[in-house]
C-alpha cells in the first residue's frame, strides 16, 4: 500500500470523580488549553491500558522489557532441553550482540526493548540451526513477525536505528471538553484494634481528583500498519486498535472511585489525505447547561469541527459514529460491533483498490 490511508478514531467519554493519571505529586495530570485548565490523560497511560485490552483479547502482543536476554536463553533452553542456563544465556548476549544490541553486566539491555513473541521464538531457532550467526539475518528476524503492539506503537532501539520500527498509531493525551476545578477528599482511617478510651483517627489524609466529559483522539496510518502487518493483519489490527481503544480506560485510583466507564460518543472517520485532530473544536470550552452537562453540547461542536475542517481537507471516504445522540456528519451504526462492520467493509475496499496497491 503506498497511497494514503488514515484511520481517525474520535471519542466523547465522561469520567466521574476519579484520578485515573496522576502526575509526580499524585494529583491528577492537568492541561492548560484555550484559556482554561482541563482534566488530562496521557497517552501513555492509555496506551498502556490499550495493550492490556489487546492481552485480554488475546491478540499477539508483545513484551517490553530490559530481560530480553533471559526471554531468548529461556526459549533456547526450551528449544534444546540439554542446554544449561549459562550456555543458553551466552548464546542469547551473542545473538542480540550480532543484532546491535548490547547488554550490561546484569545480562540485560541497557534502556526497554519491546518484541514479539514471533521474534524471540524465530531468533532462537536460527540460534540453534547456526554454529555462526549472520548480522543481517539477526537483523532481519529482529525486523519481522511483529506484534500487535509494536506495529501500532513502533520500537525505538538507540543502540541500533536498524531495528526502529516506526509507530503507525499515533494517541493524543486526552483532555476534558471544558474547565475543571480540582477536588480534594479528606479522609481518615481507624485502627480496628484501638483501645476503646482512646480516640482519634490512624491515618489522615487527603487525596485529589475531579470528574470531565474527555475528548479522546487517535489515528492509523493503514499503509505504515500494512507494512509492519501486512494487508490482512492490518486491517483486523485496526478493528481491534478501534474496538479496545474505545472501550479501555488506564486503572488508576480505580479501587478508590470505581470510575469506569464507557464512551458516550464514537466517531470513526476514513481519510485518504491526512489525519485530523478535531480538538479545537473545545478551544472554546464547553458550558454546562443547567440539568443538561457537557456531552450533548461536546458532540454538537465536535461534529459541527468535523463540518468546519471540510474548508481545508477532502470528504473522507467514510464516517461512522456511534453513541446516544444521532450523527449529522456520517453514517449512524447500531452499536459498536456495527461500527467496525462497517468499518471493515471501508477498510477492505479501500486496501483492494489498486490505487492503494501501487
């Protein structure tokens, strides 16, 4: 695939009391746009949450992790039960040395490198068929049979460019579509076992959080999953990168606030020319209306954006959403799994077409 395809994912999401991202003093992360401070979400956090969707749904994901040597020995042993744990492991630094990529006295790389379960098991195999090991063939291996994960989110390797893998999603960090004001909750805890004259709490402390209607944004770049995937594999990679980011949420505080939810809007647009990020349709921020709260009004200026961007980009080739309000810009689904039918019918299309293929 050569000509441009993109995959715009748009989400309206309420969140209630929660602090689901916390920064370096624990109170939820923040974002100062259009004049306003607003809830923020960084999309590490729901990436993160992402790839944790994608296990559960048992996709092909990949590890990241500095143990990459341990990965490979404990494969080659595997593999090769007469192996001992000091051969496998010399074997595994020897391997990945021959790849570019070093390691610490600790056996482990010096910064996180992700990679596939395909890699790790085709990479010991060739270690095992070959007294000795060819660099480009190492490098190769390194470079094919890649996970879900680390097509979309992409690997970056300093010690070896060779083995980047670039990134075909990209996620924006989620802002609230209006003004929030932190909260605080003051709270004490008791010892079960205090004795009965004495009074007083065990524990007094006080947490942060606040509640917003987020605008959550991603994209795809199809010809860049195509060619970390493959034509096929990128198109069910993309219904599941669509299905998981809509519905994951990161996890954190979760037990204090049981704060999940799910999207109150979703909106799937197909482009061929560029990706669009329609969050300046909340540079001016929302309003609540009494009684009525932010979500009906942030789909309205979302998709009265997506009407505006017209002026400056081309028809997408689709769009879809789904949610409690129905669309004025695209086609309406039932439910989600309507949506990526649909979607999967635009994706095929479009990836067959010999425009894409040339």
């Amino acid at each position: 695939m050569t000509k441009n395809l993109y995959v715009d994912i748009n989400v309206l999401q309420t969140v209630p009391s929660s602090n689901i991202n916390r920064d370096d003093t624990g109170a939820p992360k923040t974002a100062f746009y259009g004049g306003v401070t607003r809830a923020r979400v960084s999309s590490q956090s729901w990436k993160r949450a992402v790839r944790k969707a994608f296990a559960e749904d048992g996709a092909n994901i990949g590890t990241r992790t500095k143990r990459v040597p341990q990965m490979l020995a404990a494969k080659l042993q595997d593999l090769d039960a007469s192996l001992d744990e000091d051969t496998a492991m010399s074997k595994a630094i020897d391997a990945l040395k021959e790849g570019g990529i070093k390691t610490n006295k600790d056996n482990e790389t010096g910064a996180l490198l992700m990679v596939s379960p395909g890699q790790v098991a085709k990479l010991a195999s060739y270690v095992l068929e070959n007294e000795t090991l060819d660099k480009k063939e190492v490098k190769k291996i390194l470079m094919e049979g890649n996970s879900l994960d680390l097509a979309l989110f992409g690997r970056m390797v300093a010690d070896n460019p060779e083995l980047n893998v670039d990134a075909s999603a990209q996620v924006a960090h989620a802002i609230s579509t209006h003004e929030i004001i932190p909260e605080y909750d003051y709270f004490t805890a008791l010892d079960d076992l205090q004795e009965k004259e004495k009074s007083g709490a065990a524990l007094i402390q006080t947490t942060q959080y606040d509640s917003a209607t987020l605008y959550r944004y991603a994209n795809i770049n199809m010809a860049e999953l195509s060619y970390n995937l493959g034509d096929e594999d990128a198109i069910e990679g993309a219904l599941t990168f669509v299905k998981d980011f809509a519905l994951s949420m990161p996890t954190g505080k979760q037990n204090s606030f049981a704060n999940k939810t799910l999207p109150n809007y979703l909106m799937v647009t197909v482009r061929d020319d560029t990706p669009v990020n329609l969050v300046s349709a909340f540079e001016s921020p929302v309003v609540a209306k009494a009684g009525e709260g932010y979500v009906e009004n942030s789909v309205k200026k979302l998709e009265n954006e997506y009407k505006d961007a017209l002026q400056f980009v081309d028809q997408p080739l689709a769009t879809v959403a789904v949610g409690k309000y129905e669309t004025t810009v695209g086609e309406q689904a039932g439910n989600l799994q309507d949506l990526l039918d649909k979607l999967q019918d635009v994706l095929k299309k479009a990836v067959e077409n010999e425009d894409f293929n040339n």
